[in-house]
C-alpha cells in the first residue's frame, strides 16, 4: 500500500540526467513526428477555404498589399499578421500551399519552446518529468487539418504562437520594451484568427492590475487597457459579422446546447477518439472544461485577495498568465460553438479547433505544478492520459491527412490533361471510397484557369511533385478503396 501511495511522486525521484535525456528523446520524437507528417502529407493543392486567398488575386490583389491582408476579413475573423507575412512569401513562391503548411510547422515547434521557457520563468526550477505534459500537448499532431488538408495559419496556429509570445513577453519588468512589445501583440491578437478570444481575458487581468496595483504597475495596465480598446475599435471598423456555418441561430431554444459542444471539443482534444462513444466523449469533457473553470476561478480568487492574502509578485504573475490562458481556451470554445453547434456534436471533433484549446490545458498542468505537492497524483493521471493519447492522435492525423492528400492529387490528375474542372469533380467523387468529397473544396474553374495561366500553384515548375507521391504513386487506385 505504502509503494502504491508513493507512486504519483515517482517522477519526481528520477535522477536529473534521466530526466533531460527522456524530454530530449520525447522532443526529438514529436518533432520528427510533427515535421515528417506535415512534409508528407502536404501537398500544393488549393482546398476549401484557400480558395478564399486565391480568388483575391483575380481581384487585382499585389503581393505588397500588407496591410490590407493584415485587415482582410475570412469568415468571422481577420486574417492578421500571419497573412501579412505569408503574403509575399506566396507571391515569391508562385502560391505555393504547401509552403503555408510547412511555416506552420514551424510555429507550432516555437510555441512549445516559448511554453517550456514560461515553465521555467513562473515556476524555477530544474526540468521535470512533469515537463513532459507540456511537449505532448504542443508539440503534438492534433493540428493536422490545419496544418495539412486546409492550411491557414491565421486560423489557430499564429495566434497561439503570438498568445504564447504575450505570455513571456507579460514577464517583463516594467518599462518601455514591456509596454510597447504587449501593444504589439495585442493589436497582433485582436486581428490574427481567434487570437481575439483571448483579448478579454487579458482586459481581465489589466482590470485588476488597475483595481489592486499600484505607482508604475497601475499606469502601465491603464496604457495597455487603451491599447485593448484602440486595437478593438480598429478591429471593429468595416467589420461584418459572418457565420460560416449554414442553419445558424442567434440563439438557440437550448443553451446548454452551446455547453454541450464545447465539452465535446475539449473530449476530442483529450482522447483524440475520431468517435468517442458518447458514455465517453462527455465525462471526460466535462472534467477538463470543470479543470479550465476552477483553474480560472482559483487565479482569479488569488488575483483579487487583499491584505495578509495578498499573493507574492511571482505567484501573481503566475495566475495572471494562466487566466489568460484559460479565458483564451474558453472563450474560443464558446464563440466556436456559437456558430457551430447547429452541425451537431460530430462538428465539435474538427482538428482544426485544437490549437487554441492548448493554452488552457498548459495553464492547468502549471497550476497542478505550483500544487504539485498535492496534486501529484492527478499529473500523474494527466501525463499517462497525454502519453497514450500518442497513439490515436497519430492515428487519426496519418488516416485523415493521407485521405485528403489522395482526394487532392486524384483530382489534379483527372484535371491536368484537359483542364475540365467538372469532369475532374465527377471523376473524384465517383472514385471516393468515404464519399464525402464535395465539389466546392475544389474552388472554381477561372481561378484554376488563372492558376493555369500564370504557371502559379502546382502549375509552377516543381509545383506537383509531392514526397507523397513517392509513397503513393497512384492516388486515385487508393482513393478507391475506403
């Protein structure tokens, strides 16, 4: 019994050398995993809402035009900064896609390296086996629709890296580099994808700076508060509000509906099951989404304590990053089931929506690491949780990223030779073995013509050759079979 109870303290026992020779192992496996996945699964295939990108050269869109990319409007949100970066690297790699997935790659790889240093910066100390939780959750292949069947960085992926960025940037002492740097992110933030979701969290945080600070402290909360507001009011200019969902409701006639959708996306990022049954999609959700809440009510607790209950500078800071955090994850669940809860419960399980649910879940291991005295016994249950999980989740990216690859490369050979846009659609989705393929992912006729024309896309020398042909030299025979 006593070895039983001794268990959850384990790691904490194994001796530093072993400790930094298993995260380096672990790193190296998930980055060649995220890297080897990306580079051969992507291929240079508009698909879906790239086309959105696309169409915009046919409207006389210049490769210089930043700031109207950092402004341009995507369904509900802006594209941002990571548009604006990407936009003459598009135009220099003649609309290379697969270019999209490969820099996303290496955002991904950055914000976990920006995460293991926030570990380190709120919580000193030596490297743990705990450390781990942190590198499967980041570095991880749950990302893969984003990163391989639709790529857009501005969606999900920039975002957590610029939300990871203002984490350690929040660490800064006060000054004119803190200041100015957080306004950067902030306006960053509010115009790149759902980064916005987490602008409320940190008016949140700068609220209470200005409630219970004092001298600098107040007065630099105070600026970046404005800052919150301009960047809002910018955002807000010529904005219109899009669903990009059809049978969307202002309200629906059940609100737990909403929450009934967000569980299930924090399941799906938990377990990485593509069908959970719903025993299991449900309570597993709910304690992570209950995690998320008591993680941001004892922050907020801690933030708001007066007096002898005032939290040192260093645990504040603590709890000031991990409410971002957390108010980030939970705020881009609620404004995702908003517009997507009429699809049903199957919509919540999308990849693309994983990114921005790992800030919350990495608040939640720091928090456990703060208590880990405690709560030992639940990161135990957590890093076991995160380490099986390895293997679904690879499961899934490989299965679904191969399927889209196969549909995208079938469809461009059926295309090439006469350049018939529905003739390649009929033959595609004759030749779907899940028959799911839909004809709108595939754009439309003039701007494949333009792409055509101006040697652009794969039509670009070197354009079509895909490391995924060389594992696959017949895409459509495998299409074929489901």
């Amino acid at each position: 019994m006593s070895a039983w109870r001794s268990l959850p303290a384990m790691p904490e026992r194994v001796p530093a050398r072993w400790v930094h020779a298993i995260l380096l192992l672990l790193g190296a496996l998930l980055v060649a995993r995220l890297i080897g996945l990306t580079w051969l699964m992507s291929v240079n295939v508009p698909f879906s809402d790239q086309w959105a990108v696309l169409r915009s050269l046919e409207d006389g869109f210049q490769w210089s035009d930043v700031l109207t990319a950092f402004r341009w409007q995507h369904g509900p949100h802006r594209q941002g900064l990571s548009f604006a970066f990407m936009l003459p690297a598009y135009h220099f790699s003649h609309w290379s896609v697969r270019l999209d997935s490969l820099v996303m790659v290496a955002e991904q790889l950055l914000a976990g390296l920006l995460v293991l240093r926030l570990r380190r910066q709120l919580l000193p100390g030596p490297w743990s086996l705990w450390d781990a939780i942190l590198l499967l959750v980041f570095w991880g292949v749950c990302t893969f629709e984003t990163m391989t069947v639709a790529p857009n960085a501005s969606h999900s992926i920039f975002p957590l890296l610029l939300l990871v960025s203002l984490a350690n940037v929040w660490l800064w002492p006060l000054g004119l580099a803190r200041l100015a740097a957080l306004s950067v992110l902030i306006l960053g933030l509010t115009f790149t994808g759902f980064g916005i979701t987490a602008i409320p969290a940190v008016v949140v945080v700068l609220l209470l700076q200005v409630w219970r600070g004092e001298g600098a402290g107040r007065w630099h909360a105070a600026v970046l508060l404005a800052a919150c507001a301009v960047s809002l009011g910018l955002f807000l200019r010529d904005y219109h509000f899009v669903v990009a969902a059809d049978g969307f409701e202002a309200m629906r006639p059940n609100p737990l509906d909403y929450l009934h959708f967000m569980v299930a996306m924090f399941s799906h990022f938990t377990l990485m099951l593509h069908r959970a049954p719903r025993w299991l999609l449900y309570p597993v959700g709910a304690l992570v989404v209950g995690a998320l809440v008591v993680g941001a009510l004892r922050s907020l607790k801690a933030l708001t304590a007066s007096g002898a209950q005032a939290q040192a500078p260093a645990d504040r800071r603590l709890f000031e990053v991990c409410l971002i955090l957390i108010g980030c994850s939970l705020a881009f669940a609620l404004l995702t089931a908003y517009g997507r809860v009429q699809l049903g419960v199957a919509a919540a399980t999308a990849s693309r929506y994983t990114a921005l649910m790992m800030p919350g879940v990495a608040a939640v291991v720091l928090l456990l690491m703060r208590f880990r005295q405690r709560m030992a016994p639940v990161l135990l249950i957590v890093l076991l949780l995160f380490t099986v999980r390895v293997v679904p989740e690879t499961r899934q990216a490989w299965l679904q990223s191969r399927y889209y690859a196969l549909m995208k490369l079938c469809w461009l050979e059926h295309y090439r030779p006469a350049r018939d846009f529905d003739a390649a659609n009929e033959r595609v989705k004759a030749l779907d073995g899940f028959k799911t393929f839909q004809e709108v992912w595939m754009g439309e006729p003039g701007t494949w013509q333009m792409l055509a024309e101006q040697g652009s896309g794969p039509f670009a020398a070197g354009g079509a050759e895909a490391p995924f042909l060389k594992v696959y030299p017949r895409p459509c025979e495998v299409l074929q079979a489901p």
